[in-house]
C-alpha cells in the first residue's frame, strides 16, 4: 500500500520531494514502516520531512460499561483517534 500511495504523491508533486509527510502508525507497525521506507529510500522524498505519529489505542467498554475482551482473554482496544488529536 506504501508504495501505491508513494508513486501517486510522487506524480503528483512533480519535483517537490521535500514536503513534509506524516504518517500515522500504531504501536504494531511503525518499526515496519520506518524500515520500509528506509529500503526504499523513502521514495525520494527527504528522510527529515517524514514524521512518524503513533496512534494511540484506548479501551472498548460494552454499553454496560465492562471491558471488551476477545477469545484469549485480552483486552480489545481500538485507535483514538488521528496523529492530529496526540
């Protein structure tokens, strides 16, 4: 997906490859992001634009207000929101 949404900036901006990008990751997969965009030598685009937002992930609460757990027993939590919220 990294590389679709990469090429299409790239057409996009033309020769303007020192916008600031920011990508919002969750704990997960920021690790695998940076290192993607690292191998790929961030597509062009300069490294020192890039900024790296982690999401952060909260609590599911039932309407009876107990906690949400899946089939291992573990707490189901979902994204708060955008990098723009942190």
């Amino acid at each position: 997906m990294l590389d679709v949404i990469f090429k299409r900036l790239r057409k996009n901006v033309g020769k303007k490859l020192d916008l600031p990008i920011i990508i919002n990751c969750n704990e997960q997969n920021i690790d695998k992001i940076q290192l993607h965009l690292k191998y790929r030598k961030y597509y062009g685009f300069s490294a020192q634009k890039i900024k790296y937002f982690n999401t952060v992930r909260l609590p599911i609460f039932d309407k009876n207000g107990k906690y949400c757990l899946n089939s291992k027993m573990r707490l189901i939590r979902r994204p708060s929101g955008t990098a723009s919220c942190i």
